[in-house]
C-alpha cells in the first residue's frame, strides 16, 4: 500500500484517542499529532510510539480546521488520512480503500454519530458524509471554521453502511456540546465582522427556524426520540448564539422595536405553520389532533389579519 500519512489535533486529554490509533497505526506509515495543551503523561506515553511525530500547536488555536493545510504539507506519505482524536477507522473499509487507491483522489466517509450515548440515525447526522482520505495534492482546506475543501481528481464514495462508517464518539454530555458551541459561534461572529458581512436577526431567525424543521421533520429526527428532539433544538439554538456574538462584536447595536417584534412573530407563526404543515405530511397527527390543528389555523389566521 501507498505510503500513508494520519494526520489528527489532539487537544487535552481525550478518551478515545488510544483507540483512534490502534485503528490506523498497523496500515500508517507515519502519524502526524498536532498538540495543543495536552496532558503530560498522555503526551509522554503517544511520543514513545515511533511512528508518531509530536507538532506543538498555539493555545490561540480555535479549531482543527485552521491547521489541516499546514500540519498536511508536514506529511511524509502520498495520501492523507484526517482523523479526530474521538474517532475510529473502520477495519471494512481497508480492503475497499487498497483496491480503489488507483483510481480514485479523494475518498468520502459515511460517519456513524454517538451522541449522548446514542447512535443518531436520523436528523442529518447519518450519514454524515466526511472527506477522511486523499492524494496529498488532490486537496486544499481552505483555513476558515467548516471549510468546504477544495478538490481535484476523482471522488470515491462509500456507501452508507454501518460497517465502512467511520464510529465518531461526538458530544458526550451537554456540557462538551455547549463548550464547542459556543468557542465556535464566537469564532463565527468575528469572522463575519472581520469580513464586514451583516447578520440580520430576520436572516438568523430563518435559517435557525430551516435547521430545526429540517433536521427533526424533513430528516426525520423525531424516529431519534428525545435525542433528535434535544439535537434539533440545540442546532438551532447555535445559529442564535452566532447572533448574539455578532451583536456583541457589533457593539450592541439597536433594532428598531417595530421590525424585533415583527421578526419575533414571523418566527413564531412560520414555525407553528411548518410543523403543522410536516405532521400532515410524514401522517403523524391522529384525527382528532388534525380537527384541532384545522380550528388553530382558523384563529390564527384571524389573528393575524
């Protein structure tokens, strides 16, 4: 096989990262580790491996994305694996990924999500296709929060089945979810201001209210339980915590009070009419809940006029 170079950001000291390596070190050529602030006797221990070579990084560093392109150009092998610290290589996807080497440039992941000790299955969280895999000049990653990579070449996708899924060992608690959340909105909100970008609360509150509708109605999160239900509403709640960095940055900036009211009741109805509107549609409302859904319409309607 092709020389190969794992490349993960390890920060602190996270749980699964021995895990991480036993599922890529037998077919690795080297492993590139970016640290920043990891514990000591972690860091001691994964610097006795051989193959692994250390890369300090700065505290200031928000993200792995901001340093995949350079720790990347360190790589000694013609293809790239990414992996995070709290993810697992699937062993089913090895002989797929050594026969399609010769054909393909970039190779994209189904990613199977555990989140608060759950598989997530639905939501938009499966298969949650991820570029892991690729020729080392068949992509550039772009040095922004979310980057969308720039390829070359030719793509291979595997197919959305549990055994060639790379396992990700997402947000464990509520406490992980918020402080990523709220380093990355942060991170968001300066990005917009240093752009000179406006961030209406009309726009936030459109696109906030299409995440929930889309990912616990359109992508079914509801068949997640109070998973999908707590997702939803969390990954809508993150748009409006970009907001109100953006607003910070701004300087607080005022709204006039006709137009926040007037956002605040479109948001309220739009959402009210979706979700009417998406019971109808996947059938889950029981006939006496359309009678009282029919009647609701009819008064809000008559409020509205």
């Amino acid at each position: 096989m092709t020389d190969i170079t794992v490349i993960i950001v390890v920060k602190g000291n996270p749980p699964h990262l021995s895990e991480t390596l036993s599922s890529v070190e037998h077919f690795a050529t080297d492993i590139i580790m970016g640290t920043v602030d990891m514990d000591p006797l972690l860091l001691e221990k994964v610097s006795a491996n051989k193959k692994i070579r250390i890369v300090p990084l700065a505290s200031s560093v928000p993200y792995a994305d901001m340093v995949k392109e350079d720790l990347k150009k360190m790589a000694r092998g013609n293809y790239i694996l990414y992996m995070d610290p709290d993810e697992i290589f699937p062993k089913n996807a090895l002989p797929i990924l050594r026969k399609k080497m010769s054909e393909a440039d970039y190779f994209f992941f189904p990613r199977k999500n555990i989140i608060f000790g759950k598989w997530i299955e639905h939501s938009r969280w499966w298969p949650d296709y991820q570029l892991k895999f690729f020729k080392k000049n068949s992509v550039v990653w772009p040095k922004q929060i979310h980057p969308i990579p720039i390829t070359q070449g030719v793509k291979f996708t595997f197919s959305p089945e549990e055994e060639f899924a790379i396992l990700h060992y997402n947000y464990e608690s509520l406490d992980e979810y918020f402080e990523k959340a709220f380093r990355y909105a942060k991170s968001e909100a300066k990005q917009l201001v240093q752009e000179d970008k406006t961030l209406t609360l009309g726009a936030t509150s459109k696109k906030a209210l299409s995440e929930f509708i889309s990912r616990f109605f359109a992508f079914e999160g509801y068949k997640d339980g109070v998973h999908g239900l707590i997702l939803s509403i969390l990954q809508m709640f993150y748009y409006f915590l970009i907001y109100m960095y953006y607003w910070e940055e701004k300087k607080h900036p005022k709204i006039d009070k006709e137009e926040l009211l007037a956002e605040t009741r479109k948001f309220y109805i739009t959402g009210m009419k979706e979700t009417d509107y998406w019971l109808k549609d996947k059938k889950l409302l029981s006939p006496l809940d359309k009678v009282k859904t029919k009647i609701l319409h009819i008064v809000i309607k008559i409020l509205c006029i």
